[in-house]
C-alpha cells in the first residue's frame, strides 16, 4: 500500500482501474485491487484464524473501554487493533484448535502510571461488585488524584461492565452495579489509573 504525503492533487478517491485511494485517520493512500483472493485453509492459515477469534470475543465486548485503555499506543491504527497485536501475541494459551485467553498476561490498558497494589474483587450482594486496593500514591509517578478504570469481564456471557472515571488513587476502593444474572458466574477483573492531567 502507498501513502501519498502530499500529491499535486491532494488526496485520492475511489477506484481507477485496479487502483483504489482512500483516507484513513488523516492519511491518504493508494492500494491496487487485487485480481482474485486465495483463501486456502492451510493449518498455519486456520492456527492464525484460530488464536485471531479467541481475541476478538475477548475484547469486543470492551471495545469501548479500549478507545481509553490503548489510546496513547494506538499510532497509525485503531485502539482496537492496537489491543488486537498485543494480546495475540501475549495473552493466548493453548494450541490449536483448543485456544484460550490468558488473563494474567491479558493487557486491556497500557499506560506508565504504577499499577494498582494489592487488588481484589469481591460479590457478597447479587448485582454489586467491590473492587478494592492499597493506596499506593508517591509510587513510580503514581499520584493521589489518579483516577481508577475498571473492567469487570463476564467470558461465559460475552458481556462486560467497566468504568473509566472511577475512584481515586487514594479512595482505596470502588463499587460497580453489574446485571443481576452475573450471579454465579466468574468474572475477570481488571483495574489501572489514568492521571487526572491525562
């Protein structure tokens, strides 16, 4: 694919013969249309398909979150796709055809602040879940205003629930209302801080 920076006629278009221009976030490209898609399921193409689903039912049901969590790392992509490249090559396990997510090693934030410090997540009341942590402001940039953001992942629903203006850095704690029929399943939780400043 061709990216023009500056042509004599500005950005391209639509399709001219094989070639196709477009813009995309702000660059303008050319691509040519290729003349016929091959789409042999090889076992190295069907491995790939394979690991690609797994992340995709993953993040999509906190594809709104990720517009926060990946927006400093999102450079010439989307935020989703940002998240896509890292946790495919870092949070699958297992082999093919039997792929599943790795949710200690799942990123759905990258950031520089200090992570949280001793989190837990909690469900003594149907509907309510507590998400709690030791205030550990001063540490690594960490400050006391940092605003927590929160992803409670439901795997067997497809369904999420997440905050990304929550409680602060100091307040040690945070409540989120999640559907009543989350009862008895396992949720994964996530949690970081986002600088005030940010």
């Amino acid at each position: 694919m061709g990216k023009i920076k500056q042509g004599i006629l500005g950005g391209v278009s639509g399709q001219i013969g094989n070639v196709i221009g477009g813009n995309w976030k702000g660059t303008d490209y050319l691509r040519i249309k290729p003349s016929s898609v091959a789409n042999p399921k090889t076992t190295g193409q069907m491995d790939q398909r394979s690991k690609f689903s797994t992340v995709l039912k993953f993040l999509q049901p906190i594809t709104g979150f990720l517009k926060v969590g990946f927006k400093l790392y999102a450079i010439e992509m989307t935020e989703f796709n940002c998240a896509m490249s890292y946790n495919l090559l870092n949070a699958v396990t297992g082999t093919y055809p039997n792929y599943e997510i790795d949710y200690a090693n799942a990123l759905v934030w990258r950031g520089h602040l200090s992570r949280a410090l001793d989190p837990t997540a909690t469900s003594t009341v149907a509907g309510s879940v507590e998400v709690t942590w030791e205030d550990n402001s001063g540490s690594s940039g960490a400050q006391a205003t940092d605003k927590s953001l929160i992803v409670l992942l439901n795997p067997s629903k497809k369904d999420a629930v997440f905050l990304v203006d929550g409680a602060t850095r100091t307040a040690g704690t945070e409540t989120l209302t999640v559907p009543v029929d989350y009862s008895g399943d396992t949720l994964e939780a996530f949690i970081s801080f986002i600088s005030q400043t940010a």
